[in-house]
C-alpha cells in the first residue's frame, strides 16, 4: 500500500503570474453567481482600473458603457458607486435572467438592496468584501449567522478582542453593515 502525501503549493512562476492572480481575485465575488464564466459584461462609470482588468479576464465581451442599441442584451452588468438612477438603467441594459453586481460603501448596502428589490430584481443579496474590494480575501454575507461566523472563526489576538467583541454587537443590533468599509449586492432581472 502506498501513501499520497499532499504536495507543496507551488510559488508563482513569474511576476506575470502573481499579476493574474492578483486580476483574478478582484473579480472572486462572480462565484456569487450560478456561473463564474460572466458572458457579455456591461460595466457602468464611474470606473476602476482594477476592474476592468479583472472583468477583461473573465468576461466572453467588456463593454465599458452602455452602446447605444443594447438595450436587456447583457448577461451581466457592472456598477461601482450605485446610485438609484444607475440601478435603473443598468435593469434596462440586462437580459431577463442577467445579474447586476454593484460595489458600494457598507454604509449603502442597505439601500442598494430595496433599491434592487424596488426595481423588480430577484435572488437580491449583500455582502462584505473584507477587507476592500481590490484585496479582497473573504466574501462575507451580510446575514446575521454568517458574520458571527465569519467573526468567530479566528481568534484576533488580545490588541483586537474589544474590537471583535464591538463587531459581534454591531451584528447582533443589526447595524454591521454601516462599519464595512466595502460590500456588494447583487440580484436577478427576473
């Protein structure tokens, strides 16, 4: 009987590489989606470099904008900044059965998602891009038991104790989400 012993990670080759991952995982939060693989991707201003590099990557067709006469043609449409009105338009541009993601300050999460709910989107949901959103490590929903879990997971040492006992609380009042620095909501075009 022979015995498999796990092999070490391998280091990145080359700069390149760290390069593409570090590209890669700007755009993690597309595992929030029934498939990674984005398809024709509209990606509304305001912009961010990063993401746009990232959306190259993993997009079939990056369009930065809304080109006149691709009105419910998108598979995805994305928003960093949403406001109201973007939220709209971005609806318009969506196929039924596209997904929108936005980025938004914690604090707006809230509002992104009745503003998503109030268009008509569906399967809406919010999460916490820890630590921001262009290093992002860990995609966190913003649901009561997934940050407890999230938050007790790890032990932050004495310096950090009072500060992860003041994040278990904002969790359960149920105002977390206005101490995140980043999150995102996403939601279907039914």
């Amino acid at each position: 009987m022979s015995v498999r012993t796990p092999t070490e990670p391998t280091a990145l080759e080359s700069p390149d590489d760290a390069w593409a991952l570090g590209v890669a995982r700007r755009a993690d939060w597309r595992f929030l989606l029934p498939r990674p693989r984005l398809g024709r991707v509209a990606y509304l201003a305001p912009h961010d470099s990063g993401l746009i590099a990232a959306l190259s990557v993993v997009s079939d067709v990056l369009e930065l904008g809304a080109p006149p006469g691709t009105l419910g043609s998108h598979d995805v449409v994305v928003l960093t900044g949403a406001r109201r009105r973007h939220i709209a338009r971005a609806r318009a541009i969506l196929r039924h059965g596209g997904w929108l993601y936005a980025e938004v300050p914690g604090p707006a999460a809230r509002a992104c998602t009745r503003a998503f709910r109030r268009l008509g989107f569906v399967e809406v949901s919010a999460h916490w891009l820890w630590p921001a959103a262009d290093e992002c490590r860990e995609i966190v929903a913003l649901e009561r038991d997934a940050l407890l879990h999230a938050l007790s997971r790890r032990d932050p040492g004495a310096r950090l104790r009072l500060r992860a006992r003041v994040a278990r609380f904002l969790v359960a009042s149920g105002m977390f989400p206005l101490a995140v620095r980043r999150a995102c909501v996403i939601g279907r075009h039914p």
